[in-house]
C-alpha cells in the first residue's frame, strides 16, 4: 500500500463515492517554461470517468505543508496537484491537474470530511 506521514498506510485515493466514477486526468511531467509561472503548461484537465484501472486514474493524498490544514491530493506517476484555479471553488470555476505544488500550497489543500 502507499504510505504518506510516517508509518500510517493510506489506499490510493480514487473512487467518487458510490457513483462508479473516478477522478481521471492523462501523466504529464512537468517541463520548466517559466521560473515565475511552474504552472505554466504543465496542466491537464480533470474530469470523472468510469474506472479503467490506468495510472491516469491514481492518486495519493500526502500531508499539506507544515502548520496548514488540509492534505495534498497528488496524481501518482507525475507528482501533480488537483488544483482549483484562482483559488476560487465555485459553479462554473475551473479544476485541472497542474505543477502547482509550491509555497503555502494555497489552492491545492483540501480537508476531506468523513462522511
């Protein structure tokens, strides 16, 4: 099993509850266009499809960086982050799969309620 924050085993995290479908988005790694931008043409689009057991569908969650609440859900072969952009969770906002793991990590830390 993957293990994230010591010896804690964690499953991969994949499956949209009870619907069949999963978070999918294509491995890109990532390619350095501009220092001041690490995002810049590393993303791809997430979107739920039924499972086909391909690493396009696997996922980690790892901690969010020291002192902020949340974890981290990472794509598994690229190292990539769900990431809202602009920051700003709404209908009709946009989520992709980018090269933005950095800083505070604002935008890319969640806190999954258990349910």
């Amino acid at each position: 099993s993957l293990r994230c924050a010591g010896s804690t085993p964690w499953p991969p995290c994949t499956h949209m509850g009870a619907t069949g479908y999963f978070l999918h988005s294509a491995t890109k790694y990532a390619f350095l266009l501009s220092v001041g931008e690490i995002w810049a043409g590393n993303d791809t689009d997430l979107v739920v499809r039924p499972q086909d057991h391909s690493n396009a569908q696997r996922w980690v969650l790892e901690p969010a960086p020291e002192g902020h609440p949340g974890r981290l859900l990472r794509h598994y072969l690229d190292g990539r982050a769900v990431d809202v952009d602009d920051w700003r969770l709404a209908d009709g906002g946009n989520v992709g799969c980018e090269n933005s793991v950095h800083g505070a990590c604002v935008g890319v830390s969640y806190i999954f309620p258990l349910v």
